[in-house]
C-alpha cells in the first residue's frame, strides 16, 4: 500500500516539474509584460527575438495592450507585430 501511495507522489511532482509558461517574442523590438506572481510585480523585458520561461506556479500578466491574462504555468505567450496571443 505504501509503496503505491510514494509512487502516486513521485509521479505528480514529476509531472509538476517543468510546468512554466513562456513568452516569445517575434518582433525586432524590446516588448514588455507585467507579472504579478504571489501578490508582487515585476516587468519581464523581452529583448527581440527572446524566448523566457516564467511562472511556475500560475500568475497574472499584462499584455503590451493592456490586457490582463490568467496563466496557469503551461501557456504560450507568442509576441507578434505588438500583439500578443496565448496559446
């Protein structure tokens, strides 16, 4: 029984590793986001080009239109022509 119940556990915590959203941004141009994460804010600069992973354990972000998104960690931010999309 035990051994069943530490195999349960061994296997979602694997799972739950690797979990984090990313952004990509396309355009030539520095795009920011804002991230609010466990209650604090930071501006995640995206250079052109870059692709970051952030966000491991879900998070709110502001779109460069000023969209807010809830992420939940396995979403895609793709940054094109100054529009974002979450994929």
């Amino acid at each position: 029984m035990w051994k069943i119940l530490i195999a349960a556990v061994a296997l979602i915590a694997a799972s739950a590793v690797g979990h984090t959203a990313s952004a990509v941004n396309k355009d030539n141009e520095t795009r920011t986001l804002i991230v609010t994460e466990g209650g604090g804010k930071s501006e995640l600069t995206l250079a052109g080009g870059e692709t970051v992973e952030f966000c491991a354990s879900g998070c709110f972000v502001t779109l460069p239109n000023g969209d807010l998104e809830a992420l939940t960690g396995s979403e895609t931010i793709v940054i094109s022509g100054g529009n974002a999309t979450v994929k």
